[in-house]
C-alpha cells in the first residue's frame, strides 16, 4: 500500500457510495468502503423477493466482486459506531473487535430508514421492507399466515391473517400491494384448498391520492389499475392505531390484520447524528452544492441521507438517481480538489420515474414529460429493471423467473425459510 | 370432505414422505402431510447451497406446490408434538395453537439427526448440514470468517479463520470438503486482497479409509482426487475435543479453527421416541419387512428412522433410495390394507451410489458393479442430479448456475444474508 495517497473512505455500499466507488476506481486514492452488508441491494426488486417471485441473491451482489479488478478498492463488513471528524477518524465495529480508520476525505451515504412519524408504537407490529433480511422476513410472515389461517376454526381470526395492509401511496406501497395480490390471487388461493380463504389487500394512503409527484392523471390511472387488480384502496386517512390484531384509521375504519406493510415515509439515516450538526426536516443532512458537508472539512455526503435544495428552492427527492448522481459528484469533486481543479455543484439529470403495479399495469412519467400507463408502461419498467441489474448471471436468472412467472402465474419461491440453529432435535427438547 | 374413506397422516416431507404421499395421490384415502417446513428439501444439494453455487431456493420445493392436483392430499405446516398410537391421534403444534388430528393410518417419515456418538460437547461449537438452514448458516458462517480474517492483526488468529475441518469420511464429508476448497481457490483468494489468506480445508475420517462401504479402488480414488485438489485429509483418528478455537483429535493432533463441519454420522429422528419401543443400533425404529411398526396398529414408518435387515441380516442403509422405496411400500401396503389386498415385504433395488469431489472429480459405484471415476463419473453425478431435482424451474435456473460457475469459476450467491428485524435502527441503539 502506498501510503502517500489519500485515502476516502465510503460509508453504505447502496448506490450512492457504489457510484462513489466506481467513479474512484483506478484513481490515485485508496478506497475503503464500510458497509453492515457484504452485498449490494438492488432496492427497488426488493418486493418481488418478499412476494416469491425473485430469490434474495437475485437483487444482491457481493461488494467485493462489483469491484474484484479494482484493486485501489477495499472493503470492510462492518458497522461505524462513531466518526471523530476533528482527528477524522471512523470508528468500526467487525464482529466483537473495534477498529479505527483514518480518512483523508469520506463520504457519507448510508441512506434512510422507515419513519413512523413520531409514532414510533406502530414500529412494533409493522413488517418493513428497506433491506434483504425485511423482504425474507415479509415472505416468511405472509406464507405463515396463510399456513395458519388453514387450520384456523373461528372465521373472523381467519380473515384476519389473509388480510394485508400496506401503508403508504409511493412506488413501494403500490408495487407491493399489488405483487401481494398477484401472489394471492394466482397462487395461494389454488394451493390453500383446505377452507375458502379470502384475501384482503387494503392499501392506505392519508393523501387524497396517490403517487404525490406524479401528474394527475397518472395518478388517477394508478388508481384505477390497482382498484382493477382487485386492491382495496383507501384514501384520505393516516393510520392512528396499531396493534397485533388490527390497524385503526383516523376516520374510525377498523381493519382487522395481523399483517402490516409500513411503506409510508422515510427519514435520513441515523449516522448523520454523529457530525453533530443540526438536521433538516424529515433529519435530513444538510450539504452544500458540491455535496460537501458545511463545517466538516473532508467530508461529502449523498443520497437520501442529504437535504439540498434546487433551483427553485425544492429539496431534491430521496430517489435512486440522485443518489447516484451525488455520489459520482462527490468522487469527481474528490479528485478535484486533490487535483487542484475545480470542484462543481449538483445538477439533477432527471429522467423522470415510473411505478408498477402487477402483470401489465404500470404507469410512467419520462422526463415528467411523457405519460405512459398500462401494458407500455410495464413493459417499459421490465427493461429498464433488467438493464440496470448488477452482473449478468443475476439478470439472466431473473429472467428465467420473470418469463416462468408471466406464463405460468407461478411464484417459485415460496419456501418459508426461518433463519437460526438446525432443527434437529427440536422435538426433544419440546417433549 | 368424504369423512368415510380412511385417513393417512404422513410425518415429514422428505423423501421417505414425499413418496408416500405420491402413491397415495388420487387413491381412495384421505392424506394430511405434516412437516416442520413448508417445502421439501433436496437434500444432496445442500453443500451447494453452503459453498454459496446454489440459492436455497432451487433445492427446495414448496408442498404445496407438489400435490396442487392432489385434491385428497392435504399439507400442515406444524410440529407433532406427541403420538397417541391407543387412540390413533397426533398432536401438532401451529404458531402458538395445538391442533389433534386422527389418523386410521399413520406414516413415519422423519428421517435422521446428527449425532455426535455421545459427545454432545461438540455440538455447541459443529455446523450442521441437515437442513437449508444448516446450509444458509454454514455459507453466512465461512464469508463471515473470511472478512474478518480480512481485518485480522494476529496472524494465528487469521489462519484458524481460514482453516475449516469437515469430520466424516461419507459423501456429505467429501462433497463439502471439496467444494469449500474450490470455493476459496477459485474465488474468495481472489476477493479477500488486504491480507495474504491461506485456507486449509482438513476433512477428519476416524476409519482408516473414506467411504465405508464403497470397495477399495474407488476409496483410493476418492482419497486421490481430494488430495489432488488440495483438500488435507486426516485418517485413522477420531475427534477427542472441540473448543470454539480448535479441534483436537484422538492422536493428539490440534487444528486451530473457528469452522468445525459435522458429516460424521446420523442417528434415528427422536419421533421414534414417541412409540414408547425399544430402539435398535442408532436409535433407529425396528420395523417388520411391509415397513409396518409391531405392535402399533396402522402406524407405518420409512427411512433414515427405521431398523430394517436385509436377507443377510445387515440393516438397509440410511439413504435416499431406501427412503424412497419403502415411502411408496409403505403406502402400497395400506392401500392393500383397506383393500383387502395382500401386503408385500421390502425389496432394495440398489442403483448403486455416488459421491462428488469437486469440480471434474467423483466416483460412482454403479449398481454396486461398475466403478467409475474423475470426470465421467462427475457427468454421471450431474446428469442424475439435474434429473432427480423436482420443478422445472428449479432444474433451468439451476443448469444456468452449473453451467455460470464451471465456465467463470466464478460462486454467484456470496451473500452473508443475516435474518431478523431490518437494520434500520441499529447505529442509533449502539451509540
């Protein structure tokens, strides 16, 4: 190891610090890269593996083969419990040691976690679905429940474990709570024939409607392709009480479940707390437009962890693409000022976005310009999720489970796969 | 429901159930299917799925899935908690709800555990690779070791992190030995950068030979083809003590390891404890040649569980096969029972075995005849492993896998999948 050149430190392997890598791959620094993962997620197929259509390793790729010829790259499985950014040092926890790195510059971007809006109870019944380990556990909860209902003798308990509510009007609710419908209705209901069982999909809003980005009239055609699926869609009204067995609305509906979806807002990440720096809204970090963090000398921070506003005074959303786009900003800016060039600010290439709801329903909005729905729009987000796969074995699985699914309206994956010691020789020891 | 025709309950999804079960599809009888998980296992893939070459998912079968035409054949996921063989009741465990359910006839089908020949000392520090869980942790256990042995200062310390000792001399032994090398040599020495790691994989067989019953020429191939691969093997001497840092053998030999695999031996499942008889050699449950048990009326048991001699009085093997063949007997002989047909004894066509090394390496005792080994005895081994594993979809994304991995060399699912709540909040409780 040359130890004259500097050394950047990347804290969360999400997209934000994986372009930051990449756009520092085979520069003059030494990269470290920190993440409580060995894997890349690929977030947005993350309902697919929670509704049985796409195994966890499909959407995962190790860190360490994105960047096996890199070899100014390396990595670290760990979690940073503190950062000292006055001697600029990170603290990291591997298994039960602790180590301290030293950077020359780092870059945060660790992302966001789920926020209950202060209510923070809900968290206790509520499944999420922000990392691999949530998916599994989602997949695991919803075959389980169905296993249960079975066997259940009083009706109303029955209905309650076929009953799924998802929280919250974004991409992630809508595409969850139709891919829960697709399973429901093209599977489990053929294969769990002991009792009629009925499911329940209830997607719940507070918003009078849904997708807030997106023009009116996608979201009105969302709307209409989820109620045609056969989802439930309830509008107007946030989520006041939660418990094992039901999930009351402000209006007074009473739903009872034993299965909720929390997909209804996100918060930055935690570790922006550890520059001790007063937060924006939603704790949020705020960055200056090179993606530097004011006050912290050396560090940059990206994705939905940061806040920064554009143009016209909008904080830009917590989406993929800016992620991706600060973090190859943050390297570029980097080597700028390593270089003794000129370091530039944020400019947001927006693409536009799209959100699927099930077989062939889909609505998409390219470049906000352009509005497509249904078979198109579907047909659109396919392509655009294969393209952007990481590792060609993973897109090639992917689709052999895409097109076995879309013709035969099967779901491959539905083994319930509890994590945890072997069970051996559990009926001993419950004897 | 026909509450008139007779009802079979089959204990476990196995091989030994699964058979029975098929036989007794779209026959005259009603069948419930308990299993602890709600998918069947293929087992003689399991070391693949550990060495990270397969995902869990394309080596199990959801039940349901199997018997979706069976009308008569019914599925529980649960865990039989006793047997009451006076009033043909067992009792089941579903979540946090006991069910009992009646039986006219009953099959036992639940296989083998680990056992450690009295030393159950061991068990606290040995992987297991009985079931998908067992592979899942033994893959998340092996990355682990090697990404902190990454970080490693004590360069003791890091070998034993890289060292792993596979105890057991049979297939299972062989299999895994030889796939954790190739996946150190041909991948993870190529990924893990930092440090210089070397791996020793030591596979402990107390006999003098490998391969018990297998005839002299292809043990020495076997050990030959291991060795050529790279894999230590250490014959003669039995495991005398386990630490969680070292094993220590009989002839005083000590490994440093943090990675003990245990493929030494298996004894009956400890349902057979249920009947209240005597068991034989292995804990394995006596049973007349229709695979009926004495003295239990109506109850029938198959597999790894049962003690059964052949016409030279040695006991049938614990294998697959065997299992399979009396699953559909045993059915048979019930269906004869209710038939007023005539119940026939057990006879073992024996296809000989087979057991792989690695990559290109194996050997095959055809129909205890023809000896094969090296490479044609590898493309035996794959070609009746492709044939025998359920699902057509399992079959292609695993032949993509096969066909992925021996070209690149390359080990697709290297993902350390933890399960459990999401990490969402974790930084902030560790503060």
């Amino acid at each position: 190891m040359n130890t004259q050149r500097p050394r950047v430190i990347i804290i969360g392997a999400g997209f934000g610090g994986l372009f930051a890598a990449r756009a520092l791959a085979n520069q003059p620094v030494d990269v470290l890269l920190i993440d409580r993962s060995n894997f890349h997620t690929f977030t947005p197929l993350l309902y697919q593996v929670a509704t049985c259509a796409l195994d966890p390793s499909e959407i995962a790729y190790p860190v360490r083969s994105i960047f096996r010829k890199d070899r100014n790259i390396r990595s670290l499985l760990g979690t940073v419990t503190s950062i000292d950014y006055a001697d600029k040092t990170v603290t990291v926890r591997i298994a039960d040691q602790t180590r301290h790195e030293a950077y020359d510059y780092l870059i945060l971007a660790t992302g966001s976690v789920p926020t209950y809006f202060g209510q923070s109870a809900f968290r206790e019944h509520a499944l999420e679905l922000r990392t691999l380990s949530d998916a599994v556990n989602l997949r695991n909860h919803i075959l389980g429940q169905f296993e249960q209902a079975t066997w259940e003798e009083d009706e109303a308990v029955r209905q309650a474990m076929t009953t799924i509510v998802v929280v919250g009007g974004g991409p992630t609710g809508l595409e969850t709570a139709g891919a829960i419908y697709e399973l429901y209705s093209h599977v489990l209901n053929r294969e769990y024939i002991q009792r009629e069982l009925k499911t329940r999909v209830i997607l719940v809003e507070m918003q009078p409607h849904l997708l807030e980005p997106y023009p009116e009239p996608l979201r009105q055609a969302a709307l209409e392709q989820l109620r045609s699926l056969g989802v439930e869609v309830h509008l107007g009204s946030p989520v006041e009480a939660v418990t094992k067995a039901a999930v009351t609305l402000k209006d007074g509906t009473v739903i009872a479940t034993h299965t909720l979806v929390w997909a209804a807002g996100v918060k930055g990440s935690p570790l922006a707390e550890m520059l001790d720096l007063p937060l924006q809204r939603g704790e949020r970090l705020p960055i200056l437009p090179t993606t530097e963090v004011p006050d912290r000398h050396g560090v940059y921070a990206v994705g939905d962890m940061t806040y920064l506003e554009n143009e016209s005074g909008q904080p830009y959303p917590m989406l993929i693409p800016v992620a991706q786009q600060q973090g190859k900003l943050a390297a570029k800016n980097i080597l700028a000022e390593i270089g003794g060039g000129e370091k530039r600010p944020f400019h947001y290439h927006d693409r536009g976005s799209m959100a699927t709801i099930g077989r062939r329903r889909a609505v998409a909005w390219i470049y906000n310009k352009i509005q497509l729905r249904g078979y198109i729009a579907w047909l659109a987000w396919l392509a655009l999720h294969l393209v952007t796969l990481l590792g060609f074995r993973n897109r090639l699985n992917v689709f052999v489970n895409w097109v076995w699914n879309y013709f035969t309206y099967d779901r491959s994956v539905r083994i319930i796969l509890e994590q945890g010691r072997g069970e051996g020789e559990k009926v001993i020891s419950e004897k």
